[in-house]
C-alpha cells in the first residue's frame, strides 16, 4: 500500500468526510418517501400510489445520469456536488412543507401528483450526489486504498439509511 504523509492523511479526511456525510444525507432525502408514506397511511397514499411515485422516481434518477454525468464532467465534481446537494435539500423541504400542509393544515393539493412531481425532482438531484461523489474522491484514494474507501462509504450509506429511518420517523 503507499504511504501518505500526516499532513496529506488529515487534508483527505476534511475533504472527504464533508462529502461523505453530504452523501449520507442525500441517502436520508431519497427515502423520506418512504417515511411519509408510513406517516400518511394508506388513507391518503395507497400501497400503489407509493410504488408509482417511487417508480417513476427511480427512472427520473437512472436517466437523469445521462445528463448529470457529462455536467459533471464541465462544471466539475465539487461545484455538482453542490449543486445536488442544494437541490436536494431545497426538494425534500417542498415535500416535508406539502406533508405537513396537507395533514395539519388542511391543504387540498392533490397528494399523488404533489409527490410524484417532487419526487422525481429530488431524485434528478440525487443523481448529481452520486456521479459528483466518485468524481471528487476518487482521486485521492490509491488504487490499493479503494476497498478500505468502499468500506467507509458503505457505512456512510447505512448511517443515510438510519437518518431517513430513525430521524424521518421523529
């Protein structure tokens, strides 16, 4: 394996556990459908409802690549970063608003279509945190160091996963 100096050890670790949690954050926004679904129950989103709005969204995110790939690639992997990570945020906010405005303040916005267009939009967004991630970190990882930088971001994945469901539920 080769050896990095302290001073190149600790520059990675700022720059790469920002990011990493970033990304934990965008696992925590891409299954806050799931969240609001248990919250709303099946008398305001129904078992299909959801699967077709998590179906769609997931072909918004698998195609959405073809786009955020080669953006990414001009505008580079920080400045995509960021703009995933303001997108994101700034969706899952409409989402969480129009959840709280339709159960607590009487909003009659039609929750199907309300979701299924935030949702697709949350996951375009998504798209830029996945491809902008292994661009920006990869390059600082050796070739033998991948399987160690695997392991870390497969945890930092998990904790997104426990953010949505454990944080979302709250």
């Amino acid at each position: 394996p080769p050896v990095h100096s302290q001073a190149y050890k600790i520059r990675r670790f700022l720059n790469w556990f920002p990011l990493g949690l970033a990304y934990a954050f965008f696992y925590m926004g891409r299954y806050n459908l799931t969240v609001a679904k248990s919250a709303l129950g099946d008398n305001l989103m129904t078992k299909a409802d959801f699967g077709n709005i998590f179906a769609f969204g997931a072909w918004v995110y698998a195609l959405s690549f073809l786009a955020t790939g080669p953006i990414t690639d001009k505008v580079g992997g920080r400045k995509a970063m960021l703009i995933g990570t303001a997108g994101t945020i700034i969706v899952n906010l409409a989402m969480g608003g129009a959840l709280y405005g339709i159960t607590y303040w009487g909003w009659t916005m039609p929750i199907f279509w309300t979701f299924m267009v935030l949702y697709a939009v949350n996951m375009h967004f998504q798209s830029y945190g996945a491809v902008s991630i292994v661009t920006v970190k990869a390059p600082w990882f050796h070739v033998r160091e991948r399987g160690a930088f695997s392991t870390i971001f497969g945890v930092m994945i998990t904790l997104g996963i426990f953010f949505a469901f454990d944080w979302g539920f709250a």
